[in-house]
C-alpha cells in the first residue's frame, strides 16, 4: 500500500493547476446512460473514483473511451472521455461495486428513466456518518416508480416511463438533487424541485444535460423546473473546476505561508471558503488565470465556522480548516452540521500535536506554536489530505498511511505540492 512521506517546513511558492470537479465528473458520466449516443467530456481528473464509475458503468454495457494526449498538450491537461451508453446489457448495479463508491448509487435515476426498471444495491453506511437514500428514492416515487426493498436492492420500476411530478426535498441534498434531475429530464411532463441543492456542480450537470437537449431551467437555485422531453442526444461538455481541490490547496499555501497561483479555478466556487481565510489574515486575489493565495510572516487568526450546503462554507474543506487553524493564535470553533460523524481527522492531527475538542458536532481548536511529525492515517478523502496539510506545516517527518483515500480525489497531490516547493513523495508498496 503507498504511502506519502512529508517533512514539513517548506512554503509553497509557485502555480498549482485545478482540476476538473470529482464531484461533477462522477454525476456526468453517470448522465450519460440517459442517451444511446455519445457523450464526449472534457477536462476529466485522472482520479481512482473516476477510474471506479468507468468499471462499474462498463457493467451495464457502457463503452469508455479516453482520448489520447495530442501533441504539445501539457501533461496536467484533463483528459478527454468519449462515453457512449449505447446498448445498456444490465439494468443490475451489485453491492461489491455499490459498496466501493457511493455515488454509483445514482444510476438508479437514468436506468429507471430509460429503460424502465432499475436494480441497484443500497450503498450501506461509510465512513462519513450513515448517508442514507430515502430523499432519493421519494424524488423517484414523486415521478411515477414503483420501488420496493429486495434482498439489499432497491427495484424501481416505470414499465410506462417516468411522469413529472412535485418534488420538495426536506433537506437540502446534492445527491437526491441529481437523481431528481437526471430522472426528469426523460419524464413525461414538467417537474419542480423544490429546496434544491445549489452546489456548483448540480448547474455543471444541468448545463450538460441541456446540452444533450434536456429543459431545465433554475439549477443553481433552490428551485428547479425541468420540462421532460422524450429522447436526449450525446454533447461535449467541459467538466468544471474542482472548488474543493481550490479550497485545499489555499488552505496548504495558508498553513505553510508563500504564494501561489491557482491556475484554471474561479474564486465564485468557493467565495464561502475565501471569506474565511480572509478573515483568518490570508491574501486572496482573483486574477486572469485564477486566484492567487499568499501569507507571508503575518499570523494566522483565528476562526468560528459552521459547514452549510452551498453557497455556504463547504463540508469538504472542513477538514481541512481544522488543520490549518491547529496553527492559529488562538481558539477557533468548528461546527459540521451535514455529516454526522465527520471528525476522524481529529485524533489523527492530535498524534501532530494538535489540541482539538469535540462536542457532538462541535470542534474547539486551540491553536499551538507547532506541530511535530508522526505516522497518521485517515478513513476518508477529505481527513486524508487535512493530514497532509497538518503535515506541511509540522516539524520533521510525516508518513500519510492508507494514501488510496487521497488518489480517489487529488490528481498528482505530491507533483503539484512538490513542484511548489513541499518536500513530500510517494512510498510505493
Ligand atoms: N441525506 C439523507 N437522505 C438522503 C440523502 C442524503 O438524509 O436520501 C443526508 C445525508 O446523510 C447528509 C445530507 O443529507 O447528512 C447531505 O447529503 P448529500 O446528499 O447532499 O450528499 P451526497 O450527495 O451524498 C455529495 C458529495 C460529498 C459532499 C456532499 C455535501 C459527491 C459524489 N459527493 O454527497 O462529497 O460532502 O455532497 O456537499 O458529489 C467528498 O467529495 O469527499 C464528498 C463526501
């Protein structure tokens, strides 16, 4: 299993390149079942999670192709992925891949809409808290299917085809919002989803999908309006910046003091987590080409945070918030209010040397003078790479166990850091 191995002390200076969104690449691709033709999408991050969906959308008949680098192209381009759905052979997802990824859960909404019926195995509980389906199953049942509970699979059937309906989430949900919108865009009739999530990347996928020829209308608001039409087309669509990776790395340059550009991201993606490093004494500047990060001597102030669904500050970059206000002077207040059980980071950075407290869903951190290198792991992408921050910034060696957390969701972690000046590489075995 890899490892990476940090010693921390170095600032970053330099430009790290964004990716295209995780977030955003795993509900397109997913789209694609929606159409019996091609649908070409760019700027695609080379990540495991990526690689995953490829495999598991291949199950139902999906052919995958990537196109290859073309002459002069940079190596940190995203790559291009040609995703024809032509002939779906399984309408089955089984638990042992279900199981691996939870968003292979929302091929429910385009199976179901296309073909009829859908039999995909209940995802189950993760490391994260217990994310149940229920949201996505009630928006399917609003537009017409039959579910039932078999054996660990939810069946859903619309022998007729789906018809549009009134969907109002009690929640707001990223995930019950694309299975809604992805169903009604083939539905027969109009459907209103109210109390909609806003997340960038639920507009990446309308916008897509209207490309394809769907009509839908307000993603990006809480209220959308879909008018379902009868058969959609293959498109080309560029993936959009990953906000979290944004997040990420201004949170690294933040900790470790420097300045560096981050290259191919809009700071409107994340305008929540910029407030705060602002407030917590961290140069932002949008630019052309991104947005540039620098700290330089001054120190680290603290903060009082609570994760919100967008445009509040994100859930994903509270992890990582944590890590950089261990270096804080003073006392900083974390709340996470999506996930109930997102805190694994904590007693990780507490092997560095970090003084956190937990209190239900409320994280106290007392800011220290420094951080100490150790061997630390973590169950989850986002604990992973807050570690890895942590890291940058501690004193002596750092070894990240259980590195395949971070390939799910950070292209080229260790190239990007390093070329900015971290001394940080990859163990293999
Ligand atoms: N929820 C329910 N019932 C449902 C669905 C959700 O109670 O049927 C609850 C969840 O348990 C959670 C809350 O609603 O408490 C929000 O869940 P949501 O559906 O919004 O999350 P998700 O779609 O499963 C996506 C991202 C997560 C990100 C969340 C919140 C993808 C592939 N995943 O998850 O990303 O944390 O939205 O923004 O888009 C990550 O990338 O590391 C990651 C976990």
């Amino acid at each position: 299993m890899d490892r990476i191995r940090i010693v921390g002390g170095q600032r970053l200076n330099g430009t790290i390149p964004i990716s295209g969104a995780k977030n955003a690449t795993l509900p397109l691709m997913i789209a694609s079942l929606l159409t019996a033709d091609t649908l070409v999408l760019e700027n695609v991050p080379r990540l495991a999670d990526v690689r995953l969906l490829q495999h598991i959308l291949g199950n139902h008949g999906v052919d995958v192709m990537i196109a290859g680098k073309r002459p002069g192209e940079p190596d940190n381009a995203g790559q291009t992925l040609h995703i024809s759905a032509k002939n779906i052979v399984d309408t089955t997802a089984p638990y042992d891949l279900v199981s691996r990824m939870r968003a292979s859960f929302w091929v429910i909404a385009p199976l179901v809409a296309r073909m009829g019926e859908a039999r995909v195995s209940m995802p189950g509980g993760c490391a994260i808290g217990t994310r149940p389906v229920d949201l996505l199953i009630m928006a399917l049942e609003q537009l017409g299917a039959e579910i039932e509970i078999d054996g660990g699979y939810v069946v859903a059937r619309a022998r007729k085809g789906l018809r549009g309906g009134a969907i109002k989430f009690p929640k707001v949900t990223v995930s019950g919002t694309h299975v809604a919108v992805m169903a009604a865009a083939l539905a027969n009739g109009t459907t209103v989803i109210d109390n909609a999530a806003c997340e960038p990347e639920i507009g990446d996928v309308a916008d897509c999908l209207n490309k394809m020829g769907a009509r839908i209308s307000g993603a990006g608001t809480p209220r959308i309006v879909i008018e379902g039409v009868a058969k959609l087309n293959g498109a080309r669509h560029a993936v959009l910046p990953d906000r979290i990776e944004t997040g990420t790395y201004a949170m690294a340059v933040a900790m470790t003091g420097g300045d560096v550009l981050l290259q191919n991201t809009r700071p409107e993606l994340l305008q929540a987590g910029l407030d705060v490093l602002v407030e917590a004494g961290v140069g932002i500047t949008p630019t052309n080409e991104g947005i540039r990060v620098s700290r330089n001597g001054s120190a680290l102030r603290p903060v009082a945070v609570t994760t919100q669904p967008f445009p509040g500050f994100p859930t994903d970059l509270q992890a990582q918030l944590m890590a950089l206000m261990t270096r804080a002077r003073g006392t900083s207040h974390i709340t996470e209010t999506i996930f109930e059980n997102r805190f694994m980071h904590v007693q990780e950075l507490a092997r560095l040397g970090a003084r956190i407290h937990l209190d239900g869903e409320r994280a106290t951190i007392e800011g220290v003078e420094k951080l100490k290198g150790a061997p630390v792991m973590a169950t989850d992408l986002r604990a992973s790479v807050s570690l890895v921050i942590a890291a940058l910034a501690a004193e002596g060696e750092t070894m990240v166990n259980r590195v395949y957390h971070l390939d799910r969701g950070f292209e080229r972690l260790e190239a990007k850091l390093g070329a900015c000046g971290a001394v940080i590489e990859r163990i293999s075995g």
